[in-house]
C-alpha cells in the first residue's frame, strides 16, 4: 500500500493540474491581499463598526474560495485514478503482482491524501497571514481548525475514487462535481434558513449535508474561526457564507463515517470488478 500511495504521491506531483491549480491558488491570493489591503485603508476612518463586519465577510470569502479549490483539485487528480489505468493498460502490470486490490485503492487515497492536506494547511495560513498583516486581526491557530481545513476534501476523494472504480473519468468527475454542488447549495439554503427561522429551509440544508457534508466541514470551521478568543466576530453576518447554523458535532462523526463508508465500497466495488 505504501508503495502505490509514493508512487501515486510522485505521479500528483508531476500532473498539470497541480501546476495549475497553485498558480491559480497564488493570482488568487494576490488579489485577495491587494483587496483587502485597500479595503481596509479605505474604511480606516470609517468606524470599527463598519471594519467589524467588512473583516469576517474577508476571512470568509478567503476560507470559501479556498475549500472550493481544493475541493476541485480534489476532484479532478483523483477523477481517473482507476478508470484511467484501467483504459490505459497501466492497471495489468500492477494486478497481477502480489499486491491485493484493496492495497491499490487504500495506497492511491493516501497518497492524494497527502498533497490535499498539505496544500489546505499551507492556503488556511496564508489567509490568516494576509488577514493579520493588512488588518491587524489575529485569529489564533487553531490545531482543531487546521485539521478540519485538512480533512475536509477527503470527503471528496473518497466519493470519487468510489466512482472512478466503475464510471469513465468524464461521467465521474461530473457526478462528483454536482454532487458537491449539491452539498454547497444545501448549506447555502440551511444558512438563508437560519436567518429568515423557515424551518423547511434548515431541513432542505440538513438533508442534503447528509448527501454530501463536504460542505458542513466548511460551516463548521467558519464558526470555530469567528468565534475563537479574541475574535468575537458574527458569524450572522456572513449570510449564506456564515455559519449562523453551525453543524454539530455529530455531523463530524457522520463525515468521518462518510469517507470510510466511500472508501469501503470502492474497495469492494474494485475487487470484484473484472478487468
């Protein structure tokens, strides 16, 4: 297993969309200082009111854009991780040696595993670095926070390397991506919900966090930011980005249950599958 996780580890290293992905991460971050910089020069004489709620809404959209992108990254280097090898022929010179299927499934989730992780903690930080060095506020590195930032697109990778064991790269890699869609809308809807007290909003949210609870790692990590000491930011505020309705603990539990669950039918969904 560890030997297909290294060599998986070198083959994300060396794919295009890693490449793309960080220069993309680093225009990203550019604009994102040089927005916020001039923002809060702006809004400088303006009043701490008006900077108590601008600054959340930064840290926000910052933590936002970032688990979008490294919930596509998540994606789209895993989206072939199976059917590709299979297609290609690479699959026949790895099955046949002493190695058991499972092994290969389990070796290719932790060797994105991985680069996903690495690449979130080092974007978490460079958020909350430009935050602190153009606005002044200091948000505490949480070791909690920074884990959830961590995990949150193995929710992901688990889904789609259950997919890639039995759908084309193509048709995998737009399920996968509506289906966090789906997941993003929901806490979208569930936050609109807290705020206007519809009931049936919140549920409309709940259920489809149960579909797919990518996004609820997200609302939780916002609420933990926002409220941590010497914060006391508003997370109502923040709208449909906030986490006015933070997830419960359970939820976390049930992600968890989520990625083992995904990770357990792709090993069975492989090792019967006939190639």
């Amino acid at each position: 297993m560890l030997t297909i996780a290294r060599l998986t580890l070198k083959e994300m290293i060396r794919r295009r969309i890693l490449h793309v992905t960080l220069l993309l991460t680093v225009l990203f971050l550019s604009l994102y200082g040089t927005g916020v910089h001039y923002a809060f020069e702006n809004m400088y004489n303006a009043g701490s009111p008006l900077r108590a709620m601008i600054i959340p809404e930064f840290l926000s959209l910052g933590l936002f854009f970032g688990s979008f992108l490294i919930s596509f990254l998540a994606i789209m280097s895993s989206v072939g991780a199976i059917s590709s090898d299979i297609e290609n022929g690479t699959v026949f010179a790895i099955v046949p040696r002493p190695i058991r299927r499972s092994e290969i499934v389990l070796g290719k989730f932790l060797g994105y595993a991985v680069v996903l992780m690495t690449f979130a903690v080092i974007y978490y930080c460079a958020v909350l670095l430009i935050l602190q060095s153009t606005t002044g506020l200091h948000v505490p590195l949480q070791l909690g926070t920074i884990f959830l930032y961590a995990v949150q697109p193995l929710v992901l990778l688990a889904v789609t390397l259950y997919g890639t064991t039995f759908l084309p790269t193509l048709a995998n890699g737009i399920a996968v991506f509506m289906l966090y869609m789906l997941g993003v809308l929901g806490g979208m809807i569930e936050q609109i919900g807290f705020m206007l007290k519809n009931q049936t909003l919140i549920q409309m949210g709940i259920i489809a966090s149960l579909i797919m609870p990518a996004d609820s790692i997200y609302r939780k990590i916002v609420s933990k930011v926002l409220s941590a000491p010497g914060v006391n930011l508003s997370t109502y505020l923040l709208g449909p980005f906030g986490s006015g309705s933070e997830p419960s603990f359970y939820m976390l539990i049930y992600a968890g249950l989520y990625v083992t669950l995904f990770l357990a039918l792709a090993v069975r969904t492989f090792s019967k599958r006939d190639i």
